[in-house]
C-alpha cells in the first residue's frame, strides 16, 4: 500500500490593518471595525507514523487544559478512526497580537471536522473566540461586531516588516478592552475607508488606527521600538490587535528584507511576511485530515 509517511500543513498568523473600537456591547464584548489579514508567518503541522494509534503533540510550554489545538483536534467526532500522530510546531510568536493561538485552533477545526461547511466551521470558531472564524478561511476581510462579522475583500500584494517587543502582559486581551477610556472609541470610519482603497488597490500610506495604542504606549519596551522603527524606516508604524507587535507596510520585498536588516542593525528582532490569500494551503490540510483518516492518497 502506497501510505504517504509525513504530511505538513500551515497555518498563519493574521496582522490587524487598523483596529477601531466603537464601544462596548451589553454582552460584555466590544463592537469593532477591523481590517483582518493574514501574513506568511506561519506555525506548522506535521502527520506522520500512519500505522501507529493516534495522538497529538502540542507545544511543550502551553498547559494540556489550555492547549486549544490539541482539545480541539480531539474533539473530532471520528477520533476513534483517527491515526497516526499530528504534532504542532510554533512559530508564531504568543499573545502578541498576530493570532497565533487563533491560527491553530481554525486549523484544528478543519482538521476535526472535514465535510463541515465554511459557515458551520466559522460558527464552532466563535465558540473559541472572536478571530477564529476570520482564520478559517484566511486573506483579507473587514471586520465588524466581535470580530465576527466578515466581508471578504480581495488581497493586496503587501510585505511587512514585524517587531513583537518582548513584554508579556498577563491576560492582555480582556486587559486591553476593559482599560479602554471613552477616548480610545471612535466610529471606525476610518478602518472602513482604507477597506475601501485596499480594495481598490490603493496603497496605504497613512498610519492606521488602532484603539489600544494609548495603553501600550505606556510600555517602555513598545514606545522605544516604535520610535527606532519610525527613526529608521520614516514610515508610519502600526500596531497589530490589542498588541504588542509593531509593522510598517511595504509594498516590494526588496525594501522589506533591506528594512529588516537596518532594523537588526540597531537592536531590534524584525521578521518580514507577505499578504497570504484566503484558503491558502487548503489543499494540504485537507489531505491531512484524511490521511488521519487512513485514506491512501489518490
Ligand atoms: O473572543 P476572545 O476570546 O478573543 O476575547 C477575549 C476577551 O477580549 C473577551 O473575553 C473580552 O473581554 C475581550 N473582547 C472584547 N471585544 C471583542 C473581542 C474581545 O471585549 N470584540
């Protein structure tokens, strides 16, 4: 029998193109407008040892009840067909705004659940929090509500340059939301006009907004590499999701990677990604869950 050995997925990490708060919801949720997109940073999923029972190897530092892709993963109604061993390698850095941990859990969605639908998937996503159901399907989108509420707009070609500033902020995203002043709010007018150009292929050369800046301006660690990075590049630098990372658009890679190594130079820790399509790598996640599965490949 011609059984594949090892099959790798990915899953990416998101970036936030500006990110307004209107206000506070009875639910105790926020209403927002935000541009979601995902970028080629990425975390990996690897399937391999197809005659062996199966298991999941999460990452080492994340505690098991915590541990969102493996729970998710063994949720699968057919775990008990399920073979071989599914491990998850991160590289997307945690709790710094660029949606690792929502990553994963959209990928072990599409992993547990195969033949459910893009809507059905998106609804279970919710359950998981607010930017999961945008992961599941990836690109670009506006979105409003929690987060959840998604027009899919088409993909810019963008690179960015990254800084994650090394602070750790425990419980930061219910932390963010609920240190918003009535100042922080505003009508999300603007997220909803650069939707609009980068729908149209305008390049955004404006700083965009995001609601959270006050707060993590109050960090030392985020307002010295917010400073180099505007010192070296003269570019506006955005913050990504209730933070800390920092990104400056770029539309070439060249510029990208020659911005990224003027940034090492003076300290700082920049990685590069490109604009990613929506269902990108579709195709390989798919065969690993049916590989999982114990389909041959066709
Ligand atoms: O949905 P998620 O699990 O990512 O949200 C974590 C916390 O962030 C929520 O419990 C809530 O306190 C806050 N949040 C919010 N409004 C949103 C998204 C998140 O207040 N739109």
């Amino acid at each position: 029998m011609n059984e594949p050995r090892r099959i790798a997925a990915s899953t990416f990490a998101k970036l936030n193109l500006g990110l307004e708060v209107l206000g506070r919801r009875s639910d105790g949720y926020h209403e927002i407008v935000t541009i979601m997109q995902t970028i080629s940073l990425c975390d990996h999923v690897t399937w391999r040892a197809p005659n062996q029972p199966f298991s999941c190897i999460g990452p080492s530092h994340v505690p098991r009840n915590r541990d969102l892709f493996r729970n998710v993963l063994e949720s699968a109604p057919d775990l008990a067909r399920c073979c071989g061993t599914v491990e998850l390698d991160k590289r997307i850095p945690i709790s710094a705004g660029l949606g690792g941990g929502s990553a994963d859990a959209a990928l072990a969605l599409r992993l547990a659940y195969p033949n459910a639908s893009e809507a059905e998937l998106e609804a279970m996503a919710l359950r998981l929090g607010s930017d999961v159901p945008f992961l599941i399907r990836g690109g670009t989108a506006l979105a409003t509500g929690r987060g959840d509420r998604l027009q899919h707009l088409s993909t810019p070609k963008l690179w960015f340059v990254i800084v994650t500033p090394k602070i750790w902020i425990p419980g930061k995203t219910p932390r963010m939301y609920q240190g918003l002043e009535y100042k922080d709010f505003s009508d999300g007018a603007s997220v909803r006009r650069v939707a609009l150009q980068l729908d149209s292929g305008v390049d955004i050369d404006a700083a965009l907004p995001n609601a959270f800046e006050r707060q993590l301006k109050q960090f030392d660690e985020v307002r010295r590499a917010l400073e180099l990075m505007h010192d070296v590049s003269g570019f506006p630098v955005n913050i990504s999701g209730a933070g800390p990372s920092l990104y400056i658009i770029l539309t070439n890679e060249s510029d990208a990677l020659s911005l990224a190594s003027r940034l090492s130079a003076r300290g700082l820790e920049p990685f590069v990604a490109e604009t990613v399509a929506a269902n990108y790598g579709l195709i390989q996640i798919q065969r690993l869950a049916a590989a999982m599965r114990g389909y041959p490949e066709e």
